[in-house]
C-alpha cells in the first residue's frame, strides 16, 4: 500500500483508511469486526478513523486492534453532547472528557488525531473548542488537533495555526473543497483525510441504502444524475457494482492534495475490494479532467457545497 508524507505531521500514511460509522452504527459484531481491521492493518492501510459519537465503534476498534496500536495512526472525532458525558456540546469541559473516554475506549494511551467533529463557523470562531483540543495534546493525550468538516467553517479551520489536519467531503458529486479549502489547505502543509469519497454509492438506488447514510446518499444521487456521468464513456467496462467503487476512489486519490481516503465498510470482501482499487494508483489525468468538466457543466453557478 501507497504510502504519503500526511501533511507536516511528520507521519507517513497510507492511502486508504478504515471509515469506523459502519461497524459502529450497523452493530457489527466484535469477530467481523476484527477480521476486517486485521485484513485492513496486514495490507498495510495503517489509518483508523472513528468518532465519541459512533455507538460501539471505538470500542470495537480498541479491543480487535490496540494490542497493535503502533501499527496504525488512530483519528477520531469529539466535540457533539454525549449521554455519558457531563458537559454542552462543544463545551471545553465535555471536550476534555470526551478525549480521556476516547482513549479509553480505543484501549491507547494517546490520539494520533482528535478532530472536532462538524462544528459551526461560530464554535469555531469562539476559539475555546479548539483550545480544550491543545490542551490535551499539551497534556501528551493527543499528537495533532484538527477539523472534520466542509465550506466556509473549513476554509476558516485551515488558517488555524493549532489545526494540522482536515477531514473533508471530496468524490466525484462533491468536488467544491477540491476548488477551495484543500488548495490553500495544502500550502499551509495541514494533512488531508477525504471523507465520503464513495460519494454513499450514489450510483444505487436509494432503496438499497442503509438507514444511517439516506440523507447524504439522496444529495448525491441526485446530484449524480443530474451529472449524468457513464463509467462506459470513460473507458470503464465490467460490472457496474464493481466499476463505480473503483471509478469513485480512484478519482477521490487522483487529487495529490488528498492524502488519504477514508471507506468504511462491514465487509471483508468489500475491504479487500477497497485495497485492490487503492492499488491501481489514480486515474488517467483525462478522465479526472472529463469527471470535473462534467461536474462542473451540472453545477455551472457552483452552488453544489460539501456535504457536512
């Protein structure tokens, strides 16, 4: 597996990264679990991403993998109100026990990354939620603070001094932060994680959607068909079911900018899917330019923003 520099973090990441909602939201059950983490860490993907607020999935992660805990760069996500924990939603107080309950959970003694999850622009403004985030890696409990997020709150995150990574939407119907945020995200040398780079398998119907994901998947399969984009017009032939999964992640790892893809899966054929589209290495820079040209056609007035 590929590996980049991730930004100035000084780490080295692969290119591929396990998703953790899944696992969490669907109640995978410890053994499947483990057995896609494992797959995923002997293949050499070496990022983890997970967040306080998927039910189980920190758990999860902690007890299949920490006992190879210095195998992988482990990111998750903090700041949203939570039934165990005392404290407002992006309050300092909440923040500070959300990090030491992640660690405990996650079965580790620090965070790669802590991010905060999705806030608001003012959040972020107001400044405390971040300083709660450089506290605890002033206290050795996190390495790097960081952003999950899109649009005009990413755009601000990025001129943070204390934020050195950014998690953001990036696939072939959510292209806005590929224009703006990650460009200048890129000359600050803040590390990128692309989150949703299989657009939520747009190209399905939206009766095949899992519950968890129908909100973000109806905003891109609509916007995928108003693009009208054919796998076939672009050289691709075989099976759609396969076709559109590598069609979509290679186009998401064909940006340098991006550094890493996040996928998160349920299923172990699906994880080895993964690695082997990873492998194959970014598109043809013609089709990348035919996928952004029609993007572009469909939303010519560019009010397609990042999914949040």
């Amino acid at each position: 597996m590929q590996k980049v520099a991730f930004g100035k973090t000084g780490l080295n990441i692969s290119r591929l990264g396990f998703g953790g909602a899944p696992i969490g939201y669907l109640k995978i059950d410890q053994d499947r679990a483990g057995r896609i983490l494992h797959l995923l860490l002997d293949s050499g993907v070496n990022l983890i991403d997970t967040a306080a607020s998927y039910p189980g999935s920190e758990e999860l992660i902690g007890s299949a993998v920490g006992h190879r805990r210095d195998q992988f760069i482990l990111v998750s996500k903090c700041g949203s109100a939570l039934d165990d924990v005392d404290g407002a939603a992006w309050s300092p107080k909440l923040i500070a026990a959300t990090v030491d309950r992640s660690l405990r959970k996650l079965n580790t003694d620090r965070l790669d990354v802590m991010l905060l999850h999705s806030c608001d622009l003012k959040t972020l403004q107001r400044g405390d939620a971040l300083a709660a985030l450089v506290k605890a890696r002033e206290a050795g409990k996190i390495r790097f603070a960081g952003y999950s997020g899109d649009n005009e709150a990413a755009a601000y995150a990025i001129t943070l001094p204390d934020v050195a990574v950014l998690e953001t939407s990036v696939n072939v119907t959510d292209q806005a932060n590929l224009r703006t945020v990650i460009p200048r995200a890129n000359q600050a040398g803040i590390g990128i994680l692309a989150k949703r780079p299989l657009a939520n398998a747009a190209w399905k119907e939206l009766t095949e959607q899992p519950g968890l994901y129908k909100s973000y998947a109806k905003t891109y399969y609509d916007r995928l068909r108003v693009m009208k984009l054919n796998p076939t017009n672009l050289g691709f032939a075989g099976p759609m079911d396969a076709v559109w999964p590598e069609l979509a992640m290679r186009f998401t790892l064909s940006h340098p900018g991006v550094h890493c893809a996040i996928i998160g899966t349920t299923s172990p054929d699906n994880a080895r899917a993964n690695i082997a589209y990873a492998q194959k290495g970014p598109l043809p820079e013609d089709v990348v330019k035919k996928i952004e040209q029609v993007y572009r056609a469909a939303d010519p007035e560019g009010k397609w923003e990042g999914q949040t």
